[in-house]
C-alpha cells in the first residue's frame, strides 16, 4: 500500500517537473544548456530525471528506502523554491506571469509550479513519516528479536 | 482511533477515518458547516442591523463595512458555535474530542509536523501574495486592512480566537466532515476535493465587504482563491501525516496567531 503510494507521488512529481520544463521551454526564457550554451540553474535541474529513474531502479531492488526519497523530494522542493520565491530567485513570479498572452496562461504556468512545489513538500513530509515509522518498527523488532536468540 | 498498539508501545500508523462510524453521519457534517456559513452570515448582518436601528451609520453598506473591522474578533463566536455544534455530535455518537485529532502523536511530532507544515504552506503564501498584489497592487490585502479594534479587542485577537479557531475550524472539515464524507462516498480523493471547495467558500463570507452600494463579490471571489492553496495543502498533509491534526493546527496557530500579531503592533501596512 506504502510502496503504490510512494510511486504514484514520485510518478505525479516527475510528471509536474516535466510539465514545468515545458513552461520554460514555450517562455523560452530562464533556459540554458542544451537549448543554449548557458550552464544555469535550468541544466542543473535537468539532473532530476537520471536521478528519479536511478532511485526507482534502487528502490525496486531494495537498495533505497523511503528516506531516500524524502531527501529526493524535500531537496527538490528547496531547489525549486529557492529559484522561483527565494529572495535571491532568479526566476521569480513575473518571469512566468509576464510571458503569456492571454494573461490566464501565466497564471496557470504559476498555479502549476505552486502546485508542483507543494506537491514535492508534501511527498516529502508523507515520505519522511514512512522513513520514522520504519525506523520505529525495526527498533521495535531488533529486542524482540535478540530475546529469542538469547533463549 | 483504530490505531493498534503493537509490541514496543509504538502506534502501528493504519489509521481509518476517525468519524466514518459515526452515528450521526453525513447529516451531522451539513449541521457543521451550515452553523458555521450560518454564524457568519447571522453575527455579521445582524450586527449591522443593530448599528442601522442605533442609528450609528446611515445605509447598511455603511454598517456592514463597519461591522468587517471586527471580524477578527467576533470569528470566536463562530468557532465557539462550531464547537459546541461538534461536542453535541460527540455526545450523540458517543465519541470523544480527542479521537477527531488522529492517531496519539508526541510532543516532538507534532513540533517536526508543524514545521514540515510551515514550510509546506511557502507555496500558498507565495501564489496568495501574487494574487494579491494583482488585484490590489501594492495595498494590503482588504480583510486586513479593513481591521480596526481597540487595544482590548486587539489583545483577545491574538491570543484566543487564534486558539478558538485551531479548536474548532480544522477540527470540523478535516476531523469531522471529511471522513463523513468519505464514508458516504468511499472516494477519499473527492470527499478531500469537496471539503476544500466548502471550506475556501466558507471564506468569501468574511469579512463581508460593501463596493458601490453592493456586496464585494470580487473581494469574496479574491477570499477564496487566495485561500484555495493553503486548504489544499493542510487538507493534503492531513493524510501525509497518517491523518494527525495536531501538526495542521499547531502550524496554523502560528501562521494565524502570527498574522493576528502583526496587526494588534500595526505591522501590516
């Protein structure tokens, strides 16, 4: 039950990046490599999908847990706060609202990449519980465990 | 609570809804909101008729944008009306407050909560300041400017009706009419869709502001999307924390006390 909805998270925020990537690539403004010859905080964050299809590779064999991507998606959720509504952004709000006529196309461009925020901080903190809780239980089990050895 | 208590005194984190059981069902959750929708609308217009017949303002547009200056006070009563509407459902299923807040959580949860909470709520602030200076340009926001109380009043505004409001507002759409809801639908995403749209609607009617001669409905309209965003977080981190609401009001105590603050020291320009 866990596992579906920490894919179904990871899938619908892999989604909504993608979706955002589009947003700058019709604004075509705020863009870098490979669309220009600019290394910027666009080509840094390309980085996302390489490291989304290896953490679900990892995590289907086992090797990663929910921790894994809660650092992933909290991570995630700074990076893009810090670009887009940091007090040093360097794409903030009127890059998005300013570039589309009619106005309401911004407006759904932002509303999407608020939603895509907050859905990054919300699979964080659901991904962060999972990660406590499996912590609580594995210390729950490891006495247990030991007393049975011991007899 | 249908959390089990496993070996090791930890919840085992599977919780159900806390009120699908209820007695009093989905009746009880269109009891709730129709108290609160009622309260607002009723404190509100029947302040104004009083300041008419005192003959303290002329028209009752007048009177309602007089009244507005207080809704920061008399949303207590509201809450208070909310709570006792919620302890009556309690007494009639059988059920105890506690059980609406989720599964137990500690002090330190709730403190980790809250602030996964707090920073979880950036996005809403920031897409409710763009929608504000859209509309309003560099003003404040109306519901906050239009607050002018006295120093009394400006004192229990920050430190209970904030407290009230975390008691009964949270508690009412997510711990009572939700899983209401969810029990009748068996829809957990659209019983969460319909208690968003209800409780951002509840919004537009307060403060009730007058522009030329009629109801602010611009305004009203303005209350709800700027609102919209940070219900649908709250309502989304109610689930991501195992249904546990004590996280959910500790932040909005901050967020609201902080915001009641502000304007009691006039910092909100």
């Amino acid at each position: 039950m866990h596992r579906a909805i920490l894919y179904r998270l990871t899938y619908l925020a892999a989604a909504m990046s993608l979706g955002h990537h589009l947003d700058h690539l019709i604004r075509h403004n705020a863009v870098g490599w490979p669309l220009t010859d600019q290394v910027n905080a666009f080509t840094m964050s390309l980085v996302v999908y390489p490291v989304i299809a290896t953490g679900l590779l990892a995590y289907r064999a086992g090797r990663v847990g929910p921790g894994f991507w809660a650092l992933v998606s909290g991570g995630g959720a700074v990076f893009v706060s810090a670009v887009h509504f940091g007090p040093a952004a360097v794409e903030p709000p009127e890059l998005i609202l300013g570039h589309y006529q009619p106005p309401i196309l911004g407006w759904l461009a932002f509303g999407w990449l608020v939603s895509f925020v907050a859905v990054l901080a919300i699979t964080s903190v659901y991904e962060t519980r999972q990660w406590a809780e499996q912590r609580q239980t594995r210390r729950a089990a490891r006495p247990a465990t030991g007393a049975e050895t011991a007899r | 609570m249908t959390a089990t208590t496993p070996a090791g005194g930890q919840p085992a984190v599977r919780p159900q809804p806390s009120g699908a059981a209820a007695a009093t069902g989905l009746g009880g959750a269109v009891l709730l909101v129709g108290t609160r929708i009622g309260l607002w609308l009723g404190v509100q217009l029947g302040l104004a008729g009083l300041l008419v017949l005192a003959g303290v303002t002329a028209t009752g547009g007048q009177a309602l944008d007089r009244v507005a200056g207080w809704w920061m006070v008399y949303g207590a009563l509201v809450d208070l009306g909310t709570l006792g509407v919620i302890a009556w459902l309690l007494g009639r299923d059988g059920s105890a407050y506690r059980r609406l807040l989720g599964p137990p959580t500690t002090a330190w949860q709730v403190t980790l909560g809250a602030g996964g909470v707090l920073a979880a709520s950036v996005p809403a602030v920031v897409f409710s300041a763009e929608l504000t200076s859209a509309i309003y340009g560099d003003a404040t926001a109306p519901m906050l400017a239009v607050v002018d109380v006295p120093p009394l009043a400006s004192i229990f505004s920050v430190l209970v009706v904030p407290l009230l409001a975390e008691l009964a507002e949270p508690v009412a759409y997510l711990g009572v009419v939700l899983p209401r809801l969810e029990a009748r639908l068996g829809r957990p995403w659209l019983a969460a869709t319909i208690v968003v749209l209800v409780w951002a609607a509840e919004h537009a009617l307060f403060p009730l502001l007058v522009s030329g001669g009629r109801l602010d409905l611009e305004f009203a309209a303005y209350r709800v999307g700027s609102v919209l965003p940070y219900l649908a977080t709250w309502t989304a981190l109610y689930y991501a924390l195992g249904r546990r609401l004590l996280p959910i009001m500790a932040a909005r105590w901050v967020f609201n006390g902080g915001t009641a603050l502000a304007l009691a020291l006039g910092l909100v320009e």
